[in-house]
C-alpha cells in the first residue's frame, strides 16, 4: 500500500458538495493499493499512520506522531498513487489493484483505523471526491507498506 501523508490543520472530503469526512490538525492520507497488497499491508500501513513522526515538538523537529499529538486522520481512497509514470506521457495503471480488491482493503485500512485511533474520517472510494486541506509546513510524506 502507499500512502502519501499530509500534516495539516484542517482537511475535509466531500461528495456532490456534501461532507463526508472532516478533521482538524492531524494527518490527511491518500491511500493507494496495490496488486500485491494484502492485510500484512494494511496492518503495516496503519502502525506506519499513527507512528510516523511528522509533528513538532517543543525544539521544533519533528518526533512526535499522530499517536502522541491526539489529532485526526482522514484516508482517502486515490488509486492514482499506484501509477507507473517512470516513461511516457502517460500513466499505466498496471501495478494498482483492481477496483474490487482495492476497496476491499481501502475498507479494511478504515476499519482498523477506527478501532486503533478515536478520530477517522474517510472518503468514499470510487467517488468522484473534492478534498480540500491545509497543508501545514508544507510537510509531505511519500510512505510504503510493502
């Protein structure tokens, strides 16, 4: 699986102008699967979501995680992540999951989510999603389960 995380102060994802998911600071993830992913990814994935030091301490570096700062963590499901664009102009899609084996795992990212961490929003997969966000920093991360 592959995320890329985004600190921010606030994010939210929306569906036909409706909300559908919403966090104040925390970590906004778009989550790509890919062929070989599996639950040992989804499990990886989440350890690496709530763990990932990305959040200032009081010297200013970034050692503290998501687990230590109490904020929100918004997934959204973007099977763009998984693209092949190393030639051409244009991306192959080749080593992204098929759409049903990918929602199966996007859900089960979400719902293991939930039960580890108290604040979760996500977004809907195979939606046609706005998702508007504060990047803070900017701080970026590009992270891998594999």
């Amino acid at each position: 699986m592959i995320a890329l995380l985004q600190r921010v102060s606030q994010a939210r994802v929306a569906v036909n102008g409706e909300t559908i998911g919403e966090i104040g600071p925390g970590i906004l993830a778009l989550v790509g699967v890919v062929r070989a992913d599996g639950p040992a990814q989804v499990e990886r994935l989440l350890e690496r979501l709530l763990g990932y030091r990305l959040f200032e301490d009081g010297q200013g570096r970034m050692n503290l995680s998501l687990r230590e700062t109490g904020g929100g963590l918004l997934l959204v499901p973007q099977f763009t992540l998984a693209a092949d664009t190393r030639k051409g102009m244009r991306a192959s899609f080749t080593p992204a999951a098929d759409p049903e084996a990918g929602e199966v795992l996007f859900h089960c990212l979400v719902d293991r989510a939930r039960q580890a961490w108290p604040r979760v929003a996500a977004g809907r997969f195979g939606a046609d999603m706005a998702v508007s966000l504060t990047n803070e920093g900017p701080v970026t991360f590009w992270v891998e389960a594999r």
